[in-house]
C-alpha cells in the first residue's frame, strides 16, 4: 500500500509542465514553421476586422504569419485565417487584410 503512493506521487512531478509553459511556440499559419513570437507578425480579430498587433500585445484570437509573401500567399490557398480564427470573414474582408499585410512587411 505505501509503497503504490509513493510511485504516484514522483509519477506526478510538475517540473516538466512548468519548462512547456516557458517556451511557448508560435506557428506560422502559412508554412507552419515554429518559433518565439517575436519572428512572427501577430494578427487578431478586433471588432470583426483583422488588424496587425505591431506591439503584440492585443487581447483576443490571434493568428500568427511569418513576415514573407509566400506564407501569405500559402495562408490564402489553405483559408487558414478564417480556419484558424474560426471566423467566416468574407473574400473581400480577406483580401483588405491581404494589402495591410503585404503594406506592413513592405515597409
Ligand atoms: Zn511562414
């Protein structure tokens, strides 16, 4: 009896938890590429239009996209910004975001 606590109680150790919380990755809805949020431009939803969270700091769903044409363009061909944000913004809508996206990492 004693000896089946004491294997459940080293079983249940938090450490690993508390290093996964610590390295929280991004991904590219584009190229599905991984990395720290700061390689990646921050996309949320704010009043039902996509807007760039240059501070990345935004409340709300966010999406993120590396800085590059070709992800966008990979983002548009899969629909992943509506899929990701579980939304259903209109092809229109889509495509204004398309140009703020490509006016941003132009710049
Ligand atoms: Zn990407």
């Amino acid at each position: 009896m004693g000896r089946e606590t004491f294997r459940r109680n080293v079983c249940t150790g938090g450490r690993n938890f508390y290093y996964m919380k610590n390295i929280k990755q991004r991904t590219c809805i584009g190229c599905n590429r991984t990395g720290d949020k700061n390689e990646f431009v921050r996309v949320v939803l704010l009043d039902d239009q996509l807007t760039i969270d240059v501070e990345q700091n935004q409340d709300g769903r966010g999406i993120y996209l590396c800085p590059m044409v070709d992800c966008l363009e990979k983002a548009k061909r899969r629909r992943a910004v509506n899929h990701r944000l579980k939304t259903r913004l209109s092809g229109k809508e889509l495509e204004k975001f398309y140009i703020l996206f490509l006016d941003f990492i132009n710049k």
